[in-house]
C-alpha cells in the first residue's frame, strides 16, 4: 500500500497558548492559526478565550497542533516527541531550551549507534527525545 500522508502531533495542554509560545521560544517557529471557543455560537462567556485549535510549526516545518484541555488528560494520552537534527549545536540548544524547568531524563551525549541523543520531559509534561545524527 503506498499512501501520501503526514503525521501530526495534536497536544491537549492546559494552557495552549502558553505551551506554543515556549515551543516557538525554545525551537524557533511560528503560530499559523489560534480558533478559540469565542467563535464557536453559543459558548459560555468563561469559556471564550480557550484554545479549541491552534497550528504551530517548529524547527523547520514541522507542524504541531494545539488545544486547551477541557478535562485532565488520562491513560493512552501520554507521548514522546522525537526531533532529529543535522546540526550539533541546534540540537543542543533545543536540548537546554526544552529542560528549563523540565526534568532531565538523559543526558544529550554521543551514544555508541554513532548519534547524539538526548531526553527531557518539558515543562508540561511532554517527553522530547532530541537526535543529531
């Protein structure tokens, strides 16, 4: 079967906005699109500034989408990122950016397969695993 297809990450945060502008800070990028629930007829007014969808590109063009959570994420909703790189110092720079105030889960060193490879837990919960092969 050959398909043309691309995968998105969609992340489900409790503050959408604040997440995009650290991924943006941190990878360099740009949000594209933020619709919030003020559009949507009928939404309460406390509701009204929530992310119902924001488009995020980072490092490139890799496409991130956005939402504010409307209840706490559970079970299966867990992910980790993986974002390769061809530059040493970018990916060391991603690196330090994403761990402020994150956790350190391994360090980014040279492994014995030949990369560069690092993990941190950002944040808001999210674990990115960062490459330079």
């Amino acid at each position: 079967m050959n398909m043309a297809a691309k995968l998105v990450p969609y992340l489900m945060s409790e503050d959408a906005r604040t997440q995009a502008e650290f991924y943006k800070n941190a990878l360099g990028g740009q949000i594209h699109f933020v619709k919030t629930l003020g559009e949507v007829p009928g939404t309460p007014e406390e509701a009204k500034e929530k992310v119902m969808h924001m488009v995020l590109t980072v490092a490139g063009e890799n496409t991130v989408f956005l939402s504010d959570a409307f209840q706490p994420a559970e079970g299966s909703r867990k992910i980790s990122l993986s974002l390769t790189f061809d530059d040493e110092a970018e990916a060391r720079t991603a690196y330090t950016k994403l761990g402020e105030e994150g956790t350190i889960q391994f360090p980014f060193e040279q492994q014995p397969w030949g990369a560069y490879y690092g993990e941190v837990v950002d944040r808001f919960g999210v674990t990115w695993q960062i490459v330079k092969q």
